[in-house]
C-alpha cells in the first residue's frame, strides 16, 4: 500500500505544483510588471533532482503534478523533465501552467513526452488589452497554441484568466461566446495579494462571487470535485461545451480542501503559496539513495502545515510576487 502524505487536519495531499523556474518572459502588470529580474545567482532543479524529488512524491500518493514557474518552459529541457515525471506509475496526470507562447511549436512534443493537461494564460480576449496587461504582443500566437494542442489530442484546454475590475470582468459575455462551442475550462482566479503587489490589489481586486452570481442567475449549475482536482468551484451548461471555474481564496474554508504541496524551482517544500520561506529539499536530492529519508522530511513537513493562510487579514507571507514560488 502507497503512504500518503496526510496534515493535522486529517488533509490528504495528492497535488503537487513544481516550478522549475522563476524565470518568465512576459511582463503581466499583477506579477511581474517591470519584467523578471535575476535576485542573485540561482541554481534551479536539475533533471536528475526534479527526477528524485518527483519519485518520492509519487512513492507518497501523489497522483497529479503541475508544472509551473515563471513560464516553465523556457527551460531547454522542459520536454525531458514531463518524460523524466512520466517514469513514475503512479503520477496519472502531468499538467502544466504555461504563458502559451511556445505552445503551437512544442505542444505535440509535450504531449509525446507524456503531458496530459494544459491551462494557459489568457487574462483577455482583445489582442490590445492582452498586449496592455501582458506587454507582449503575442495573444495570436496564444490563440494558435490553443488550437495546435486540440490538434495533438487534448480533448480539453484550461484557460486561466486573473479577475481584474473593470478591466476583464466587464467582458464575460465575450468569454462565454467563446466557450460556447470549446471544450475549454475557462478559469477565473481571483487576484490575490502579493508582497509587491499591493496597489495593484486594491486597484483592480474584486470577487469571484460577483462572477458566480451572474452564472448560477443564467442557469450554470456546480459540477462534483475530484480529489486531485486544483481548488476551482467548475460550473457547466447544458448550451455550452465550455466549463467556467472560479478560483476564490478570499472565499470562507477556501483552505478546507487543499490537497496540494508546493516545490519552488530552487528545492523548497512549501507547504502553502503564502506561508513562509520553506522547508529545504535540496541537499537530499544531489544523488539517489536518500529516498527514505526525502519522504520522512515531507511527512514531518505535513506536522506544520497551517488550517488556513491568512490572505483576508493582509498576510500574504513572503511572498512577493507569484512568480516565485509558481502560484
């Protein structure tokens, strides 16, 4: 029998987000508005350390592993390492967050490598406003991403859109035209609160419910969760092919369900994206042989995972912005 990795709280954790960069190249204005810049010399995961690192979450029930960053795939070898995760029997999906600007060139390759899910970022569907929120002029080559990966077989694509007031939410209708005959999960996440974010926080937050009030009144109704689903409240229609998902960590017992742990690109365990500065995995994961004691490090980690991160209190820990820890 597989162990699991399980809280104080009696959560099962079968989710884990690995960044293995923080490197992004689009300037997005709630992330990282004035581009990426290096902090120091960093030293991400390399394949043979993401390889470990990723077998012992798989030897501790894990089931589903996210791909994250910055925009993971920058890295040269991004296809190697969904190979490298693919090793593992019991990891049954392989996703990744991506700005989708590589996709309509590499998406038949990730899906060879074994890439089974894939949400993309597209936070408008006016290329001007795109350019505006992103500062790249690249919403095209996005849109042609998302085509050439239901041309390699995905039968469905999330959509990650951030929530912004009066920027994006004035234009739902338009999204929903757009899902109406896609099989695209169309994601709202609220924005959240970030170290070096704050301005933008009260400029442009507004919340998720005033989007979930608006389906429900045009008859979308909320579909069951499955454990290894990320934290999305998804609603369907029986005239669309599309689904909406509602992102709300704002929202009372958000943290209720959590059953996901976090892995920066540089080898911390984090044990929530707003906690503290994580816990070391690195020096267990330079050579192989340290499996046993890599897994008891997790389970020991687990002790100290809090109820609930105090995002509605203003604490958005030490986080400055997503891109570091990957979201």
């Amino acid at each position: 029998m597989t162990e699991q990795l399980t809280d104080p709280f009696a959560r099962k954790f079968y989710y884990l987000r690995l960044s293995v960069t923080d490197v992004c190249n689009f300037r997005c204005n709630y992330c990282l508005p004035d581009g990426y810049k290096p902090n120091g010399h960093k030293s991400f995961l390399s394949l043979g350390e993401i390889r470990r690192v990723t077998r012992a979450f798989a030897q501790l029930g894990t089931e589903k592993i996210r791909l994250t960053g910055g925009e993971p795939t920058m890295r040269r070898d991004f296809t190697d390492i969904v190979a490298a995760i693919r090793e593992n029997e019991n990891i049954r999906t392989i996703a990744v967050t991506t700005n989708g600007y590589r996709m309509a060139r590499d998406i038949r390759d990730w899906r060879a490598a074994g890439l089974s899910a894939v949400n993309v970022s597209v936070d408008s569907l006016d290329p001007r406003q795109f350019h505006a929120i992103t500062g790249q002029d690249k919403f095209m080559q996005v849109m042609s991403g998302i085509d050439a990966a239901f041309e390699a077989g995905f039968e469905k694509v999330k959509v990650n859109v951030v929530l912004m007031k009066n920027v994006n939410d004035i234009h739902l209708p338009a999204f929903l035209n757009w899902i109406k005959d896609r099989p695209i999960q169309l994601r709202f996440i609220e924005l959240m609160e970030t170290g070096d974010g704050s301005d933008v926080f009260r400029r442009f937050h507004i919340s998720g419910n005033v989007i979930r009030a608006r389906l429900l009144q045009a008859g979308w109704q909320q579909v069951a969760r499955a454990r290894s689903d990320g934290p999305a409240q998804v609603f369907s229609h029986p005239d669309y092919q599309g689904e909406i998902g509602l992102i709300m960590p704002y929202e009372k017992d958000f943290c209720q369900s959590c059953n996901r742990l976090r892995v920066s690109a540089v080898g911390n365990l984090h044990l929530c994206l707003f906690g503290e500065q994580g816990i070391t995995l690195r020096d267990l994961l330079a050579e192989d042989g340290h499996d046993a004691e890599l897994k008891a490090r997790l389970q020991r980690a687990l002790q100290h995972k809090r109820e609930t991160h105090f995002l509605h209190q203003g604490d958005s820990g030490i986080t400055p912005n997503l891109s570091v820890i990957g979201g």
